[in-house]
C-alpha cells in the first residue's frame, strides 16, 4: 500500500472552501485515490474517489494532477458539521492492507 | 447507517480477561476487515478475511484473534487483556476479497475499556 502524507490540521471559518492536500510516495500505476470522513466515536465514511484528472460528487471535489503524485480534497462552503478526520487513501487491487494514515483533523469555526 | 453492526457498543473489563467483538457485515459483503483506533490515533489495520479466510494481516497482536464464520460474521477475540488495548474498534465490509475501487463500509465501532 503506497504511503501518503497529509497536514495533520486545519482551521476553517464557516462558508469558506476548503483544500486538503495529499501527497502519494510510491503511487503505483493502477491505484485509486479515496478520500474517507471520520466524525468522533463513528466509523470513517467514503466521501470520494478518483484515478486521474476531477471528480466532482454532491459532497466535494478530488483533483489528481497528471503525475498522480498528489491530490487535494476539496470541499466547498463548509459548515460546523464538517468537523471531522479526513483520511486520504491510495491502493490498488490485490492482497493489501488497507492501511488509513493519521488524517486531517479539519475544525470548521462559526 | 452503513448495514454493518457491531456489538457491543461499550465493554468494560479488566487487565487479564478476555473479550469477543462481533461484526456482522452489509448483506452482500464478503469481506471483513477489523481496526483498532486508540485515543487521538488514527485506524490500524488489524486483519481482514474474505469468505472464510484470512486475506491480509496488519500488525495484529498474538494475544488477538479472529475469525469469518459460514453465515459471514466475523468475530475479534482479544485476550490477556492490557490498559493500552483500551480503544475503538471498528469493523469494515467490502463486496469483493480486494480493494482497488469502490468502498468500505465502517460499523460504529466497539468502544473497549480496559481497567
């Protein structure tokens, strides 16, 4: 499983956008890229995932440049209730462990 | 809700016991993955099986165990119990016995407290 470094923290006042950046060491060729949500005491939740290029839910957004070597969730006018963890994944098929990092604690401010 | 349950939500024990997790995972999934999140961690992989068998190992203790029965639920066994296996445990589900797309699916955890 790649390893993936993202900040540890963030701060964000309410209605503003927000972008986490993830950067991928060793990306393989056929891994995947998932972003997952985690509020306190509950499992993580999959916001989004992507291969290349923009993908673009009812939730966020997922831009991967071409090197595939970094990608940056972003998530647009948040509010208190995005307070959470958020994880960034990478992996490819095959017998893994799929092994989430320590994520980004996001504080959303009033 | 994600169709994965777990029970029981909160266990209290002592250093030295023994407890069992159950995971019972989404209609469907045939994989089921475990994870330990201690306090301000983030989640580690313990193990997952797929239909039965084990799949992929994390750094899983000796002192812990697990299985995937016929009907599909799975259950952790955490034995000789210590304080710094206080934490949450979450089960995960897939469809598939590989992950390359597509998503977990994450219970609400069981909270262990060991005394």
């Amino acid at each position: 499983l790649a390893k993936t470094t993202q900040p540890i923290s963030m701060d964000s006042y309410e209605g503003q956008e927000v972008n986490i950046t993830c950067s991928h060491n060793n990306i393989a060729t056929n891994d995947y890229i998932t972003w997952y949500q985690q509020f306190p005491s509950q499992g993580p939740r999959f916001i989004i995932q992507g291969y290349k290029t923009k993908v673009t839910n009812e939730v966020a957004s997922l831009f991967i440049p071409a090197d595939r070597k970094s990608s940056t969730l972003s998530l647009p006018r948040v509010s208190l209730s995005d307070t959470a963890v958020y994880y960034c994944l990478s992996f490819s098929g095959g017998y893994q462990k799929v092994t989430f990092g320590t994520g980004t604690k996001l504080q959303v401010i009033p | 809700d994600s169709g994965v349950t777990q029970t029981p939500k909160h266990l209290i024990t002592a250093t030295g016991q023994r407890v069992t997790l159950r995971c019972s995972p989404r209609s469907g999934d045939l994989s089921v993955y475990w994870y330990q999140q201690s306090l301000d961690q983030g989640l580690q992989f313990l193990i997952q099986y797929y239909n039965g068998e084990e799949r992929a190992k994390g750094n899983i203790l000796e002192r812990f165990s697990a299985q995937q029965f016929p009907d599909l639920h799975s259950e952790l066994n955490l034995s000789s119990l210590e304080l710094g296996d206080s934490a949450l445990y979450f089960c995960a589900s897939s469809a598939g016995d590989y992950l390359d797309a597509g998503e977990l699916f994450f219970g609400e955890g069981s909270r262990l407290t060991v005394l």
